[in-house]
C-alpha cells in the first residue's frame, strides 16, 4: 500500500483551536474601523523588516494599527520566532512547538532600528516555556546589539511572565531596558478562560520586582476590555498595579482574531474609556493611555517622552 502525504495542506495556525465550536463575531462600531495598509512608507517598512529576516508583533497580532504605525516607520519586533508555546485564547499567533533560536537576530533587529531611524524601539517576543530562562538572555542580547547599533534610541521590551524561570527576570533587568512592560491581559477571573496559561499575581508580583531591581526603570503594563469584565474588576485591577508601583498603564477594546477564538463580549464606547483614562489618573498611574485603538506598543515612542515628562513634573512638585 502506498500512502501519498498532502505536504501542501499548511499546519493549522491554532491547533489546540481547531476542534472548538465557532464563536459568534459582533458587527464592529464605527468607532472602531480603519483603513487598508496600503501607503509607501507601509511598504517602505515592510521591506526593511523583510530584508532582515524578523517578524513583528503587528503582523503575527493582527494590529489594526499596522497601516498607521507602519506608514511612521514605527514597528514592534517579536524575536524568538513565530510560534509560542502558550494558547492564549485572544492571541493571534502561532501556537506549536518553536524553532531553535536564531543566533544572527540581535544583530538583524538593531540593523533594521537602524535603517528605520528608529528613536524609540518596541521588542516583544513569543512565549518559549521550552527555555530554561524563557529567552531572557535573548532579550538581553538584542538589548545590547540595538545599543551598539542606535546609541541614541529607547527601548522598551514587552516580556513573558517567565513562569517558574528563577532568575530570568534579573537577566532583562540588567540589561536596563528604558521602559519595561509586561501585559495583565485581563481581569483574574477570566484567566481560566483567557490566560490559561498565566497566573495574574505572579504577573503582578513580576512588575513590582522590576521597581525592586531599579526604581528608575519605568513600568507599563496593558489590558483589553470586553473579554466579559465588570467595571469593578478593571478599577481593581488598576489598584493592584498601582499597588506594584506600575507607572503606565494601557486600555484597548479586544478584537475577535477567528471565530475560533475567546467571543468580544462587547464593544466597550470611547466615553467608557475616557472615564478610565480619569479613574487612573487619579489612582496615581504617570500615564494612562485608553481607547478603542489603544494597544501597548501604539505610540510608544511619543508616550515615552510624556512618560519622562510626567516623572519630572512630580518630582518638580515634591
């Protein structure tokens, strides 16, 4: 008997997905569409990232801000491939067992920071719990080739939890990133469904280490709503990262990536955010970004510099 092998079927992109019922998809508002990618300084960028063999979070994510961000010159670099080892059920990336780490990327990364001009850099990367520091040394690495390559650019890594990764944490911290960010995701009550893999108060615990380490590091930390969260929840949810000396804090609507994916529950309004940017303010937090469009990495270069100046008026006042 001969069996013929189909090697032009791609691998699913969500495996653990597969099997799961098709989940309704809500219409979007209006508040929340936005235009095709399609402009020179798009394709300017997409080339660049191309050339030097890296993949980025706003492509593998499905940002909706790629065409804005992209257009800027402005992109997310997620190092350590394409595949993570958790199956968040919001996340668009590839869930599977990942590729060996790629020795030459450090040095591809600061090339493109380079070509791009890049005043301000986000690095983020998949999670790779086959690690035994989870990629930290990694992270550090591409840390100290970009500040070879661009002396002059602030960097701000997005990070894993690195769950049960004893001493991963300091590595990163050593390498003294500018800002440091690690993202709640949701509420504690929706990690069984949406974090399965993560533990909220480990997370928290994570941030307020990073102040332990360096209090003059800046620490950021981003959730999405309408994953089904009470108002009560999220003003929680901000206190206990106040409690973790969080400095910044960003708030988007969550977007359905399939229909196999976690449903929106519902489409939180721009007013409704508007009234959570005041509510931080007033718990303390040096910067809250919240809206519709908000993601970690969207401006991230210019809210740096509100960050920076945000820090000096208090110390001014004090």
């Amino acid at each position: 008997m001969v069996t013929i092998v189909d090697t032009t079927r791609a691998r699913p992109r969500h495996p653990e997905k597969a099997h799961r019922p098709d989940q309704e998809v809500l219409r979007k508002p209006d508040w929340i569409r936005v235009k095709a990618p399609v402009s020179k300084g798009y394709k300017d960028t997409r080339d660049i990232v191309r050339s030097n063999s890296l993949v980025t979070v706003c492509e593998e994510a499905g940002c909706p801000n790629i065409g804005e961000c992209w257009d800027k010159k402005h992109a997310s670099f997620l190092i350590m491939g394409e595949i993570c080892t958790r199956a968040c059920a919001f996340c668009n990336v590839t869930t599977g067992i990942p590729k060996a780490l790629d020795p030459a990327e450090p040095e591809n990364v600061a090339n493109a920071v380079r070509q791009m001009g890049l005043t301000h850099v986000v690095v983020t990367s998949v999670d790779r719990d086959d690690l035994p520091d989870g990629g930290a040394r990694h992270f550090a690495e591409v840390i100290a080739a970009i500040r070879a390559a661009a002396p002059a650019t602030t960097i701000e890594v997005l990070t894993p939890d690195f769950l049960r990764k004893d001493g991963a944490l300091e590595i990163v911290v050593a390498a003294r990133p500018d800002v440091f960010n690690h993202n709640l995701e949701t509420i504690p009550s929706n990690y069984l469904t949406v974090r399965p893999g993560a533990r909220y108060f480990h997370s928290i615990r994570m941030l307020q280490r990073v102040k332990e380490l360096d209090p003059s590091m800046f620490t950021k930390s981003g959730i999405m709503v309408g994953l089904g969260e009470e108002r009560n929840e999220v003003l929680q949810l901000m206190d206990d990262l106040r409690t973790a000396q969080v400095d910044f804090l960003t708030i988007g609507q969550y977007l359905q990536p399939t229909r196999k994916h976690h449903p929106v529950k519902s489409f939180v309004t721009p007013e409704e955010f508007k009234s959570y940017e005041t509510v931080g303010y007033t718990k303390g937090f040096l910067l809250v970004s919240s809206s519709p469009l908000t993601r970690s990495s969207h401006h991230a270069g210019e809210d740096f510099e509100k960050l920076r100046q945000a820090r000096n008026n208090n110390i001014k006042k004090h």
